[in-house]
C-alpha cells in the first residue's frame, strides 16, 4: 500500500542498488553505444526477446543490447519514475513530445481516431490537429469536463481518450475516475499528461489512467537545463483483450513476437522500448537521464514549496484591482477546486493563470516589465517564469481553438518558482502597475 510519505523515500532510492562493477553509490554514467555479448547464441537470444523477459526490468542485469534501446543510466531513472508514478514500468524519451509520440505510435494507426480534452498544452494541441493527422489518425475534442462528451465522441475507431491532470492553461482537474470507466466501458485506455501535477500531487494510475506522460523538463527536473519525458505503464491494462496490433498480436517488424503474450502486464513497456524506442531513436541519453536522477532526488521538497508559494501569490493576485480574474485550483473560486481537492495531494500545483482589466496589451506590457521573473517558453523552473500565450505558445491556433482551450488574449501565465514570496509579489506589483498606468 503506498503513503505518500514514501515519496521522500522512493525519490531517493528507487530503481538504483550500488554499482555491481564498482560500489559506487551515485548512479553512474553508462556512456556508451553497445554492449558485448557472452558468446552468439547468447546475442540472438536478446534480439529475439528469448531471454528471460524479468531480466530486462532492472538496470544492471547485463541484459542490454544498445544504448539506443535502453541504458543502465536512464533504466535506473526510468525504474524510479515508475515507481513515483505506480505503474509497472517506464520509458524515457528525449522529450515530453518524445513520449506522447511514442505513445501514439504504438496505440494508433491510419484510420483512427483519439479523444481529447480541448484544455492542452499548445505544442499537444498542434500535435494532435496537425501531425498525427499527416499519419491518417483525426482527433475530436471535447470539453474537458463534458464527461457525456467523450462518451459521445468514442467509437470503434478510437484509439484512446487523452486529458491532462491539471489543464493548461484552464488549470482545470478533471474526473479521472469517471473518464477511466468512460474509456475502459468502450474498450480503449485513458492516456494521461500528468505533466503539471508531478507524481508527488497526483499518480492517475490509482485512478484508472492506462498509460501516463510526463515533460520531465518541467517539474520533474525543475532547473531549466534538461530537456525530457517520460511513459509510464500501469501494468493494468488488457492488451491480450483489446485491438492494438503492435501489442496483441503477432508483431512482423520483431520476429512475429506477440509481446502480450510474451511479457502480459509489462507488455506495453516492452513494446515501447522493442519498436518504439529502436525504430523512432527518441531515447534520452544517458547523460541527460543522470541529470535528471540528480534532480528527482529532491522533486517532493520542490513541489511543497512550488504549491505553498503558488497559493499565497494567488491570493495576493486575487485581491488585486487591476486583476479581472484568476485561475488557481487551490482557490476556492475556481470551477474545479472540488476535483482538484479530491486528486492532488499535497498542493494544487505551482501554476497559476490570470487577466488583467486592461486586456491584451496590458498582458503584454506586464511581461515585458518583470525583473525577477523570467519571460521565456518554460514551466516548472525553480525560478519564477511568465509569458503571454496569445501571442507565444498558443499563436498557431486560430480563435475558436484558443478559445477553446482556454487561452484568452489577456491570459498570462505565471509559473511560480522557489523564490522568497515577498520578492514574487514585489516583481508583480511592480510590472502589473506599469503596465495599467
């Protein structure tokens, strides 16, 4: 039974024992591109998937073929996300994008269709609308908290139903659980970004996700230098019961290997890293993987700081004269507050999203005249950033889809960093009155 208590532990500890080769304690650096191999029978062995499949689950096992196909330095960080996480098994790729595709890769073809909720990052948005449709895959959005939406929206062709933890920009937390029985009623698995939320506020697992996705750039990481994702496998999904070729059934681009037959709960993990990372080559490097292991280390700490800080700015923001409104979920005035309550744990995110009365170029005005804050195209930093998303992130999208994902021309958006919150609110009084007066 997980406590979240055993955040602090398992950040520290999971997925890594001390280097069989060395005793180091810190988990090392596995530069390299290849592995030897005991003798040819035992190389043929791995590349048909013969091996011993409980082999693979761990990093140090000698079971390793390529670095681009897995490492022992991004296997320990993807065992210990997995474990953050709840799920069964994880892969790492070079970037939150990296992930989701992985993902899509694996689940839909030409033909299908997904089901999203229309509160998304823009890049997911423009991914969606854009490139799986050169691919011959649609996809419908609904309303994030239409829940008869998506039910109307699935049919046989559906591939899965995605929806973020915390929408961004909306900020809104949907029913996870209700959207679990929605999609798994029709067969398919609910696909979560969980990017906003960490682990360390809300694992979608215990709550029905089928798969989940994080940026590890953002929160995760958290200093603004590493760029990364992660996929996440619950280990509880019936891929031997539904339709998914590169899953459950014989697969002709791996030796016809059937993988749910031949690794059941971990199948989706296998398949991931067998066709999607060794064809797609979106891996993270073993580098950036050591990086990042550095940085989970204190991911529970950070997030309690990022989520007391975000609040007292938002009531600060709040009761402000020049603020038209905000969105924060920890405020009781926000139409989510109550999912929100019931899914994060710990805090309501460090994000927060706010109007100001004079519109689009104050908005603009007020980001231009930040001195602690840093205007840049990031969240999840240690440092304070801010940006307009009309005029950035969201630009690609035409009225109706800003409008309906939540971005208003007079939006800005604020992730609060670790920063003293006296300091925070100094910057923004500052920048908001020049750019009201």
């Amino acid at each position: 039974m997980f406590e979240k208590d055993d955040l602090y532990t398992d950040a520290l500890h999971a997925g890594q024992e001390a280097d069989p080769a060395t005793g180091a304690r810190a988990p090392p650096i596995y530069q390299t591109t290849s592995y030897e191999f005991e003798d040819a029978e035992h190389a043929a062995e791995m590349f048909a998937l013969e091996d011993d499949p409980a082999a693979y689950a761990t990093a140090y096992t000698g079971k390793n073929i390529y670095s681009r196909i897995q490492n022992p330095t991004t296997m320990t960080l993807e065992n210990r996300l997995a474990t953050l996480e709840g799920g069964i098994g994880s892969i790492t790729t070079s970037s939150g994008m990296a992930a989701l595709d992985l993902g899509v890769f694996l689940l839909a073809e030409g033909g299908d269709n997904i089901v999203s909720s229309s509160a998304l990052y823009g890049g997911t948005y423009t991914y969606f609308t854009h490139t799986v449709e050169r691919r011959g895959v649609s996809t419908r959005f609904v309303d994030t908290l239409d829940y008869e939406a998506y039910a109307e929206a699935i049919d046989e062709d559906t591939a899965f139903v995605h929806v973020e933890t915390i929408g961004n920009p909306a900020l809104v937390t949907p029913d996870l659980e209700r959207l679990a029985d929605i999609a798994h009623d029709a067969g398919v698995p609910l696909f979560v970004d969980n990017t906003f939320a960490t682990p360390c506020l809300c694992r979608p697992i215990e709550h029905g996700a089928d798969l989940v996705w994080n940026s590890t750039t953002k929160w995760i990481h958290g200093s603004g230098s590493t760029i990364g994702g992660v996929l996440v496998d619950s280990g509880n999904s019936p891929w031997g019961e539904w339709d998914y070729p590169e899953i459950s059934e014989d697969n002709p681009a791996y030796h016809g290997v059937n993988f749910a037959e031949r690794f059941g709960d971990a199948a989706f993990t296998y398949a991931a890293r067998a066709r999607g990372l060794r064809d797609l080559g979106n891996h993270q490097s073993p580098f950036d993987a050591w990086i990042t292991l550095q940085k989970v280390e204190t991911l529970p700490l950070r997030m309690e700081r990022h989520c007391e800080n975000a609040m007292v700015v938002a009531e600060y923001l709040s009761e402000h004269p020049a603020v038209s409104w905000i969105n924060y979920p920890g405020l009781d005035s926000h139409e989510t507050h109550g999912n929100a309550s019931e899914y994060l744990d710990g805090g309501y995110g460090g994000m927060i999203t706010f109007g100001l009365e004079d519109g689009y170029e104050a908005a603009r005005d007020a980001v231009n005249n930040v001195e602690l804050a840093s205007l840049l195209a990031n969240v999840g930093d240690a440092k304070t950033l801010i940006i307009h998303p009309a005029s950035t992130t969201h630009q690609q999208l035409t009225d109706e889809e800003k409008q309906a994902s939540g971005v208003t021309d007079d939006l800005i958006r604020l992730s609060v960093g670790l920063e003293d919150t006296n300091r925070i609110i100094e910057d923004l009084e500052s920048a908001i009155e020049a750019a009201t007066n």
